[in-house]
C-alpha cells in the first residue's frame, strides 16, 4: 500500500511538472467543411533568417499537438528560431479538434484536404511541415499537391504513404465496413483512470510517464479542474478513430505521390523505432528528387526523446547546408 502511495505521488509529481511545460498559445482554425483544427503556436508572425516560412508541425495517430511540445520547447531556446512562426495542429478527431459528423469516416484524403485547406485559408506561402508518422504520411501528399508552396520535408520515422496490394482490396474493404458498423453500434469504452491511460500508452509506445502524459492529458475530458492519475476521464478523442481504413494506396500511387514531392526532404530513422520505416527508407530512397536519411538514437518518438536532434535537422534543412542526393 505504502509502495503504491509512493508510485502515485510521484507520477502526480510528473504531471505538475508538465502544468507548466506548455507556454505555447492555443490556436485555432475553422477550415471551409466546418471542421474546427485546434493547435498550439508560439505566436510569432515569421523572421528574416527563415525567410518569413511557417514551420507546421503533423502529429502521429492516436496523438495530438502536444507532441511536440519538447521540439518546440527546443526550437524556443534556439536564437535562430526566437521570431519563426511555429504551429502545431490536431488532426480532425484527434485532441481538441472537432470529430467529424456521424455520418463521415476518417479517410486519409480529409485528413490531406484539412492541411491544404489551412495552408491556403492562412495565406503561407512558404511552409516547412515537420511531420511524424501518420503526420509524415499526410505531409507527403499536402507536398506533393502543394509543391509551390511547401519548401522542405522533414520526416520523423515515416516515409510516406502506406501501402498494400490490389490483392488485397476486398479483403481491407470487408475489414474497414465490419469495424465502422460495429463501432457504431456500441457505446465507447470509457478508461478506468488516468492511471490506466498512462500505463497502456507507455506500454504500446515505449514512452516515459511525461511523454505519455503530455500526449494523452489533451486526448481526455477530466471530472477534476487538476488531474491526479486516479482521477476520473473520459476519450475527447473519436473512437472512430480506431476504425480500419478503407483502401490503402498502391506501390505504384505512392511513387506517384513522392516523386510530385519538389522540396528538399530529410527523413529522420530511429534506432528503436518501426522496422517497417527503416526498410522503406531503403527502397524508396530513389524516389524522392532530394532526399538525406539520418539515423538516430531512440525510438518512434524521437522527436520527444532527443528534440535537439530534430532541431539541428531543421536547422541544417532550412540553411540548406545538408547535402541532399537523389
């Protein structure tokens, strides 16, 4: 009992820490469908040294803005950075963006359409996208679309779209109409505790109890003004989120996508992270017009683990002093 009580307060230490470790604005913005993008933005309206470029952050599914916060915590302390104009977002669905109506699905090409939808509405014209994983995937295609507009690619543990046989369509289709009836027949699951959130998402992603923290807090509704990790919550977050896709691209649409991508991209390997990104970095490094693949240490949250790193990448990316082959 005495152990638990000691476990407890100190996890509760962890998120007092994290009270403070957001000093970014909160953002948002309502695209032309409806949808309500909610973010985070240091509030700064561009610089000379960056060449006035907005540099926009894409998260990974099931996670949020928060993400980043070590990265951008970082950028801020960086004297390039102190005037750069720097947002994250919430996909649709995810953290305290809005849901989309019960009648719609998650697809990937809404998820593509709300980023070129802000891009345009905000009037940017030179964008950096930072993306991780599912944010990745989506940037790849917003660059290639955008490919005027979007100046540079830097990609954490993603190499672009998923992929799957033609084989395979029917057999996606059934699984993906299958998940949507049945999760719209039944009431989500609420969790037992932040506890329980906390230890399932450290569990699954290799993350510390901060990082964990940082992400979920803003995937939840609290009963209490002040969490505790035995408070009780409920999911902000969709649950259609967990759905199975529709249709995945082929091989031959994704070559499409990354050879319409013009900028320059650097794409960022984790020691520990996903083997699948590891070997797609690898067979489409012909692909992409410029491309520089860096490995380094930590797993598929690199970017929380080591944000110096990410950081010097950016930085390297946007002075173009790194050398890019093809």
């Amino acid at each position: 009992m005495t152990d638990m009580s000691s476990a407890e307060q100190q996890a509760n230490g962890v998120l007092r820490i994290n009270d403070t470790a957001c000093r970014f604005e909160p953002t948002s913005f309502t695209l032309a469908n409806g949808t309500q993008l909610a973010g985070i933005t240091n509030n700064h309206s561009g610089c000379s040294i960056l060449d006035d470029r907005v540099i926009l952050c894409l998260h990974g599914y099931l996670d949020n803005s928060h993400s980043f916060i070590p990265f951008l915590t970082q950028l801020s302390l960086e004297s390039a950075y102190q005037n750069a104009q720097v947002v994250a977002v919430d996909f649709a669905g995810h953290g305290q963006s809005s849901h989309r109506s019960r009648d719609a699905h998650y697809h990937q090409s809404d998820y593509i359409q709300d980023i070129v939808d802000l891009i345009r509405q905000q009037g940017w014209t030179k964008v950096c996208i930072v993306g991780h994983s599912m944010g990745g995937i989506i940037g790849c295609s917003v660059a290639a679309i955008l490919d005027d507009v979007v100046m540079q690619l830097l990609l954490i543990e993603t190499v672009g779209p998923l992929t799957d046989s033609t084989d395979n369509t029917v057999k996606q289709m059934r699984a993906s109409i299958d998940s949507r009836i049945t999760a719209a027949s039944k009431t989500p699951k609420q969790p037992k505790s932040f506890q329980h959130v906390l230890q399932a998402r450290m569990q699954v992603s290799q993350l510390s109890i901060a990082h964990a923290d940082l992400i979920m807090r803003r995937n939840l509704v609290f009963r209490t003004a002040l969490p505790e990790v035995s408070s009780g919550c409920e999911w902000a977050t969709d649950s259609r989120l967990r759905t199975v896709s529709t249709l995945r691209f082929t091989d031959e649409q994704a070559h499409n996508i990354i050879q319409n991508i013009q900028c320059p991209v650097v794409i960022v390997v984790a020691k520990e992270g996903f083997e699948r990104v590891r070997s797609q970095a690898q067979t489409r490094s012909d692909w992409f017009k410029q491309l520089m693949i860096i490995e380094s240490p930590g797993n598929h949250y690199v970017h929380m683990q080591y944000p110096q790193l990410i950081t010097q990448m950016l930085t390297s990316l946007l002075s173009e002093s790194l050398t890019l082959e093809k």
